[in-house]
C-alpha cells in the first residue's frame, strides 16, 4: 500500500516498481493506492496492507501502535512542506501573517503539523486560522494565486513540481528544511521473514540501467536505502515532539 | 567532564564575564556577548543525550548554531550551552519531568561558543525502547518574538529571586 500523498504523476512509477519488486522477490504483490488519508485508514483497520509506504506522520503509529517494522527508506528525499502565499500579495515573510489568515490545506497531515510548527515563529496556532480544506495541492495553489486564501500549505516535492507558470505567481514566505523525517517502507509482523528478499530487491532497483526510468518515474531517483529500527524510532520521536 | 574556561570573544562589542557552577560541581568561566544569533529559518535544532545529559548526537543545524565543532559537542555534557542567564528552576522542572517519563516543553536561551546567545523552543523526550528509556531527545523550533520577550523577564524575574535566596 502506498500512503496517499504521492503527486498524480508518480502513479505509473509506483506500478513499475511493484512489477519489478514481484519479478525479482518472487512475492506475489497487489498495489492499493488508497485516495485519501481516510481511505488509507479503512484498508489499515480492515489489516489489508503488509507492506505500506507511510508518511511520517502515519509511521508513528504503525510501528509503535500496529507493530510494523521499519526496513527501507527513500535516499535524498526528505519530507519537507512549503507555506506559499500570492506573488502579489503584500505579506513578506511568515511573520506577516496575522491570526484569522486563511489557510488552503489538504488532508496531508504531516504537511499540516510541520506547518503549525512553523507557524508558532509567528505566534499562530491552529485555532487562530481558517482552514479552507482542498482536495490537491494544485487546488491549494489556485486558491492562493487567486487570493482567496493568504497562504497555502504544500507538501514541497509538489510545490517544486508545479508548472513554472504557476510558482511565477506564488511567493514561498518559508521552506522546512528538516532532513531527518522521511517516508518509511514498513513490513507487517506477518511478512519480517520475506524482508531480506524484498530488500534485496528493492536495493537492486537502479542497478540495472533499465531501472532508472522506473525510480525517475517515481520521483526517487536515489533508489532506496536500508533503514533499521532504531533509525525508525529516532524519526518516530522526533515526530513525536512535533505533536504539540 | 571538565569543560575548559571559554576564550574571551573577538570584538566588536565587549563582553560580560560569569563563572558557572554546574549540577556535578565543575565550574567554568563563560563569556556572554549581548547579541542574538537568528534562528534559522524552517530548521529544527536537533541533539540527542544518555541518561546524564551527555552529548551523544547533534545535527547539522545543531552543530552551526552552537557554534562548536561536532568533535567538541560529542562526549560533552549539554550544560555546554547554558546561558548565565537561565534559572536553575528551568533546568530543574526539565529534568523532573522527563526522569518521571514525561514530555517537557519550554523556552531556552542558550550561549554559543562565540558568547552569542540564540533562544529556542525546546521539546525534550525520553526515548523509550523495550519499555526502557535508553537516552533523551531534544527538538527545538523557532520561538515568536513575543514568546521570547515575555520568557526573558520571567527568567530575569527567577534568577533574582534565586540569587536573592543564596
Ligand atoms: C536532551 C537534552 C537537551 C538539553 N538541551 C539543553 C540546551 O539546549 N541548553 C541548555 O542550557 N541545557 C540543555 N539541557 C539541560 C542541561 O543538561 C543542563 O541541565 C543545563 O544546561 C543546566 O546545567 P546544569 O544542570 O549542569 O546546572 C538539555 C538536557 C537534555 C537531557
């Protein structure tokens, strides 16, 4: 299962890396691309993943709650969020915000707390803002642009991939710079035994010169790299402090 | 460990001189300069300690803002960062509440190498691993102005009453 907050254009590069995860493990591997947070929530409660790209935010959970284990994550490719607002508007910096700003956000929760965090340089908590809900960071950049809300929160990878006519009229009033917290590959207690022969697999995506397309397509052009638990659980307490 | 005396700072600007008394007992004398470094900008300042509040890791972010190399602050005990400025009380609450397991939050100035000082919101963690905890983590965000304000006379206000009762 992949978490929902991949960029529509990733889809395709999700599905060569499974076809080339099941040919080279041998496991029998079928995609769920839940849509949303929520639907991603009843795939969970109904135990139909066994392995899961998680969000950071989510990964929290699902090793210290659900007991899934941490085995991979994506090189160079942190987690980072973008709070934009107007090329013509008139705040400067963060800072200008001021309480009762309107907020264009997604159900991205990892964007929205990293977000928040930010936010508290500016003394703004998240009851001091109006949170207009959109559907896709691209919505979140039309609203803005259109000044219908202040600013927009967006998850930075997606920020950076908008057409260069869109961020020409958007203004970045701040970019995290965090590194340390990044998507997670985790493998349910059901499956540890199948970890090495997926590891191995998934390290040995971009070897072969054929595999590059695959992990540009997937927007990962650094391929993947081990991660143990106690690597996991750094990320989770740090998340962790994030929470309030 | 002992920490060596701090090197009186280059100018512009002079500086004022204190002698801290540590929780174990060494002393050393520190250099204050009145002049605050910036937080970075969408950074998180990250560091991680054993169970006596040594140093056992610290991020690139870390590292530039206290103004240390990695090799200085690995193996040192975090008080390296004291300001003379800070209550004892701060300190006291933070590590009650995180030897009894809990999460502490709480606004810190701290002193760089060079006698600056930056302020922090800090979050500090037990790492909890097999039940156990195994070290602490400390995460600090960017602090508002008006919270810094507001800290710094309630911090002036504790340390004249912790003077006062010596
Ligand atoms: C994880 C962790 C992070 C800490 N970070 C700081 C810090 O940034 N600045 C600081 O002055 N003290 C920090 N402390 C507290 C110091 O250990 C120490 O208690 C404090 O500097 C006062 O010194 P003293 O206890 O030796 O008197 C931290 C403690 C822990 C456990």
């Amino acid at each position: 299962m992949v978490a929902p907050d991949f960029s529509p254009d990733r889809f395709a590069g999700w599905h060569m890396v499974n076809t080339l995860l099941q040919s080279r493990s041998g496991l029998q591997l079928h995609l769920l691309t839940p849509s949303s947070a929520q639907e991603q929530a009843d795939l969970l409660r109904h135990d139909k993943a066994d392995l899961i790209y998680a969000n950071p935010f989510d990964a929290a959970h699902l090793i210290r709650d659900l007991g899934f284990r941490a085995f991979a994550r994506p090189v160079g490719k942190p987690d980072e969020m973008v709070i934009a607002t107007a090329a013509a508007s008139p705040l400067r910096c963060l800072e200008d915000l001021r309480p009762g700003s309107r907020i264009a956000v997604t159900d991205n929760r990892d964007v929205k707390l990293i977000g928040l965090r930010l936010l508290e340089a500016a003394d703004l908590t998240d009851k001091d803002l109006q949170w207009v809900l959109v559907e896709t960071f691209q919505a979140g950049a039309r609203l803005t642009i259109k000044g219908e809300v202040d600013a927009g929160f967006f998850l930075a990878e997606i920020y950076h991939s908008l057409s260069r006519i869109t961020r020409s009229q958007l203004k970045v009033l701040i970019e995290s710079a965090i590194f340390d917290i990044t998507h997670v590959l985790l493998a349910h207690q059901r499956i540890v035994g199948e970890i090495p022969a997926i590891m191995t697999a998934l390290s040995g995506i971009g070897q072969r010169s054929a595999d590059h397309e695959v992990l540009e397509a997937l927007g990962i052009p650094g391929g993947f790299e081990k991660m143990n638990d106690e690597e996991a659980e750094f990320m989770v307490d740090l998340m962790d402090t994030l929470l309030d | 460990m002992h920490l060596p005396d701090m090197q009186y700072p280059p100018p512009p600007g002079g500086a004022c001189e204190c002698r801290l008394t540590y929780h174990d007992g060494t002393r050393r004398l520190v250099y204050c300069v009145d002049r605050e470094e910036p937080f970075p900008d969408g950074r998180l300042i990250v560091s991680r300690t054993n169970l006596a509040g040594i140093i056992t890791h610290a991020n690139e972010a870390f590292v530039t803002m206290s103004g240390y190399t990695i090799e200085e602050l690995i193996g040192a005990p975090h008080h390296i960062l004291r300001h003379p400025e800070m209550p004892k009380a701060a300190f006291a609450d933070l590590w009650t509440t995180i030897a009894s397991g809990k999460k502490w939050h709480g606004y810190v100035k701290n002193l760089r190498k060079d006698g600056l000082f930056y302020w922090v919101y800090a979050t500090v963690i037990p790492n909890v691993r097999g039940g156990v905890v195994v070290s602490y983590t400390s995460v600090r965000r960017k602090p508002s102005r008006r919270k810094i304000n507001e800290m710094s006379d309630l911090y002036s206000k504790m340390l004249s009453q912790e003077r006062a009762a010596q």
